[in-house]
C-alpha cells in the first residue's frame, strides 16, 4: 500500500513475547528454505492456543513456539526480521544430513502480532532436548525464548 515504509525509515526497538506454549495450527502453506531439515518451511496459521509451557512433549503434530509484536516506530511500518530455532540434532533420513537449526527472513510490520513456531511432521523430527526459537533485526537478537521437549 502506498503508505508502507521500509526497514529504512524505521525504527526498530525490541519485542515482546506475548504469549509462548503450545498452539493449535491450521496448515495454509508451504515455501521453499534451504536451511530446514526439508528444504521447506510450513506456513501456519493458528487457530488456537492450548497451553502456556516452555515443557513441550515430543509427539508428532505437536505445535509450538512464540507469539511477538516487534517494538518501534513509526507503528505499522514493514520491517525485515530473521527467525532462527536451534534445534537438537536431526538427521533427515534421504540425505542423511545432521541439521541444527533453520533459518527464515519475513516481513512483519511494527505493533502487528506475528507467530514463530515449530510443529513436528516427520517422526525423524521429534527429537527431545532443547529448541530456542531467536528474533534478530539485521544481526542484532531482539529475544529468544528456549523450550525443552521431551
């Protein structure tokens, strides 16, 4: 829309994580992400949320992660942000590559509530230990949250 600024004109100043567990999820998509386990990254939009945890169970279809509103000015304006999750080691089962976490870049606009989660969808990928789901603007780290599944 005509009145859309961009990351230069804008001001960014942190997040706040406003809700973080278990969600409920409704798949609305794929894209492609060299850096996942798949080489693709679901999109999700939530239909709910279930419970507020940072002790996830390690069950395939479990949905997880983070709800945040990126903090600054001017209110509305779009914004580039870098989603990473550490994850524990998974070895996919075609390539038999070791993976420890993904990366995604998206556009968010300040003071809009944005979702950063994982949902388990290969048994290969229900993995316990600890997963830390980060937000960076450019390089620096605007906050993490780190759950233990298991």
């Amino acid at each position: 829309c005509k009145d859309m600024q961009t990351d230069g004109e804008a001001n960014v100043t942190g997040i706040d994580i406003y809700q973080y567990g278990i969600f409920k999820g409704k798949h609305i998509g794929v894209i492609e992400n060299p850096t996942s386990a798949t080489g693709q990254e679901s999109r999700v939009g939530i239909n709910g949320f279930e419970e507020k945890t940072l002790n996830i169970p390690a069950v395939l279809g479990k949905h997880f992660g983070v709800i945040y509103v990126v903090k600054g000015n001017p209110a509305g304006s779009a914004v580039n942000i870098r989603l990473t999750i550490l994850t524990p080691p998974m070895k996919h089962p075609g390539s038999k590559e070791i993976f420890t976490s993904t990366d995604s870049t998206r556009t968010v606009r300040i003071g809009a509530h944005e979702f950063h989660g994982w949902r388990f969808e290969h048994d290969w990928e229900v993995v316990a230990g600890q997963y830390t789901f980060q937000i960076y603007y450019f390089d620096k780290l605007l906050g993490e949250k780190m759950f233990r599944v298991g």
